[in-house]
C-alpha cells in the first residue's frame, strides 16, 4: 500500500520533485566545487586507510580498507576524475528529473563509499533520501525529463508502458 502511494500518487510525486531537487542541488553544487577548485581524492584515500572504521574487534570493513589501499589509492587519478563528474551528473539527473532511479542509485553507491571510509556527515539522511527516491521509481521523476525520456527509452526497448505493450 506504501509502496503503491510511492510509485503512482501525484501528491507523492510532487513531493519527490521537491525532494529530489534538494538532494540534486546539494550533489551538483558538491560536484561544481570539486571540478572548478581542483579535487585531489589521494588525501581522503589515504586517510580512510590510515584510519579505518573501527569496532571492539579491529577494522569493520577490512575488505573496503584493502580496496582503497591496492586499487584506489595507485589509482587515484581515476577517482580525481569519477568522484566530481559523478556528484556533477548526479545532481543534474535528479534536478532535471532525468533518468531519475540511476542517478539516485549512483548517489546511493557514492554515499555508501564515503561511509565505508569513515565519513559519516549526512549521508545516511542521503541515503534515506535516495532509496525513497529508487522506491518511488518513475514517480520521483514524472515532474521533470523522466515524462519523456522513460517512455521514449521503453519504446525503443520494447518494453510496456504504463500497462501497454509497446512494439520496438
């Protein structure tokens, strides 16, 4: 019954448009930080190694940890890259409404990242905000470009839409 309120009602609609472009705004003006005054992942990298996420039996997320250290970190170039591009398309799918549950899974993916690291700030309010907005699916974007680039791509798929099957 929620889940239907979710995915098909206008008024839910309406507040994920709200919702969306709140959560948007803060993942693009994070991203258009990032890409115009230089970003260098190397230093938060190092440090999430340096110091892991601890409990009362060692390192929580030892796998996460060796992850950082064997890939990420020689590879740091590739995340100076990924990490503001990403935040800057993130935040301009959910304000436009474009491809809506993606940019929202992205945003899931990165904030789960920067909590494994060890950086807690608001990203489980983040990530709340992003599964309600993967639950709700096509409604959180059917007040932006999702109205017609969903239909548009299930189209070209084949697949239905809105209950119809659509011929390729």
């Amino acid at each position: 019954m929620l889940v239907n309120f979710l995915r098909k009602n206008k008024i839910a609609a309406a507040l994920f448009t709200v919702l969306r472009i709140y959560l948007g705004y803060a993942w693009l003006n994070a991203g258009i930080h990032k890409l115009t005054g230089g970003f260098d992942a190397s230093g938060f990298l190092k440090g999430a190694v340096a110091n892991p996420v601890t409990g009362p039996d060692g390192i929580v997320y030892g796998g996460w940890v060796s992850f950082l250290e064997s890939f990420a970190i020689p590879n740091a170039d590739i995340f100076n890259t990924l990490i503001p591009w990403g935040e800057t398309l993130v935040g301009l799918g959910l304000i436009l409404g474009c491809l809506t549950s993606v940019a929202a899974f992205f945003a899931v993916v990165m904030n789960f990242s920067f909590l494994l690291s060890g950086t807690v700030s608001h990203n489980p309010t983040d990530i709340i905000m992003g599964v309600l907005i993967m639950v709700a699916g096509y409604n959180a974007g059917v007040y932006g470009l999702d109205r017609y680039v969903v239909p548009f791509l299930k189209k070209r798929s084949g697949k239905e839409v809105e209950g119809k099957k659509i011929a390729a």
